[in-house]
C-alpha cells in the first residue's frame, strides 16, 4: 500500500478569500483534517475553514498541554510540548501509512512560526508531507493599515513579543520597519522596549488582521488595552522612494 500524504495547509491571516486556489481545493476535498487549538477553544484554523469542509471529514483537534501555564525558560515547557507533539506525529503517521491523505491546517503560512513545522521535521523521515504555502499574517496586518510597510533600501525586522525587554528594545533601534508578533499578554514589555527604541508614537496594533472583527488603531491610542493573542504591532518604514 503507498502511503498517504500529509499536507500542511498554509490558511493565510483569517479572511478564507485569501486562501490560495490549492489550499481551497485541498480543504474541501478533505477527508482527515487536523489542526490545532488551545484546550476548550474552537481553534483560530478551524474557524477559518468553517462551512468549507465536507460533512463526512474526520477531525483531529490537537490541544496544546501547555500555553501560558510554564514560563518558556522552565526545561519542562520544552519537555511537555516535545511530548505532545511527538504524540500528534504519531497519530498523524499512521494514517498516512495506512495509505490515507492528512490535511493539517495552518495559520498564515506554515513554515513562519507556526506549529505544523514540529510536525514536518518528524514526519519528514516517514511519510510523504507537502507544504502549502499561504499570505501571512503580518502581511494581512500591515495592508490593514492601508500604508507600505517598507520602502527602497528598508530593512524589515520581525520579532517575538515573547523575546526578553533589552533584546527588543535593541533590536528595534536598529530597526528601518519593524514587526511584532505574539503580542497578547506581553503587551506591556513590548510598549516598554518601543519607547526605549524611540518608535513608539509611530506604532500601529492590529487586531485580528482580515477577519470580520479586525481592528487597526495607533498603539499610542489603545494604551492600557488588553490585546488579544492574534495581535501585531507594526511601524512603517520611510526609506528610500522617487
């Protein structure tokens, strides 16, 4: 028997028009899809893909074990996460080599930040897996605010919210246009580390890039907001232009 593949399904930033034809096609014609989410979520993939798939499609929800609940530099954070995914590999293969297509939806684009690349790097050896990929999120992000994210010779840095305060305020100094991303809870250190940077006042948040509920405000104007997780700051580079 061949084995099946797994597709790792890039969604794009949220709007389902901006799927890819391919990711469409592969969506709808899907027979095993699986995704992930946060225990006791609907999980922001599966939303995305809400009245695409077909009645008789096999979910496979994988929820995380841990989100916020460890902080990232306790060695158990790594060592429960590798388990979980370790265990979605495993459930994941065996269809596959039971000869049956797996589709794996993704968040913006697969191989940016996102889950489905612990995934691949295990399934890889095994089975056949292909990557589909997608507009990303911070690109829905920046077109949201309705001004070019870099011009000429700008330089784009993209960080982590996650990231300690002194490594972002550096690296934001340095920086012609900028991107942050996994804002949520980190908020306050990422509004912190842009004031050092002296890019604060030039910062935009976007909520919720694409989707119905998208919000695009200056950052300065939404001070002492709780954001959500699926938020990301932008400023603009100005460089070089005719």
């Amino acid at each position: 028997m061949s084995a099946g593949t797994v597709y790792g399904v890039g969604l794009g930033p949220g709007d389902p028009d901006l799927l890819s034809v391919r990711a469409d096609r592969l969506v709808r014609g899907a027979k095993h899809v699986a995704f992930f989410r946060k225990a006791g979520r609907a999980g922001q993939a599966r939303q995305i893909v809400n009245g695409m798939l077909a009645d008789s499609a096999i979910e496979f929800p994988m929820e995380y074990p841990v989100t916020t609940e460890i902080p990232l530099s306790d060695p158990r954070y790594n060592e429960v996460l590798s388990n979980f995914y370790a265990d979605c590999t495993d459930h994941v293969r065996d269809l596959a080599e039971a000869g049956e297509d797996v589709i794996v939806l993704c968040e913006g684009d697969p191989f940016f930040y996102g889950s489905f690349m612990h995934l691949y790097t295990r399934l890889k050896p095994h089975v056949p897996v292909e990557v589909v990929p997608a507009i990303t999120g911070m690109s829905g992000a920046w077109t949201a605010t309705g001004a070019p994210i870099t011009w000429g010779d700008d330089i784009l840095t993209v960080l982590m919210g996650t990231l300690d305060e002194d490594t972002l305020a550096a690296r934001m100094k340095d920086a012609d246009a900028l991107v942050v991303m996994k804002i949520g809870r980190n908020i306050d250190k990422v509004c912190r580390a842009l004031h050092a940077a002296g890019k604060y006042e030039d910062a935009y948040l976007i909520e919720y890039a694409t989707m119905p509920n998208q919000q695009v405000q200056k950052l300065c104007e939404a001070e002492g907001k709780i954001t959500p997780y699926f938020s990301i700051i932008v400023v603009h580079g100005q460089g070089r232009r005719p």
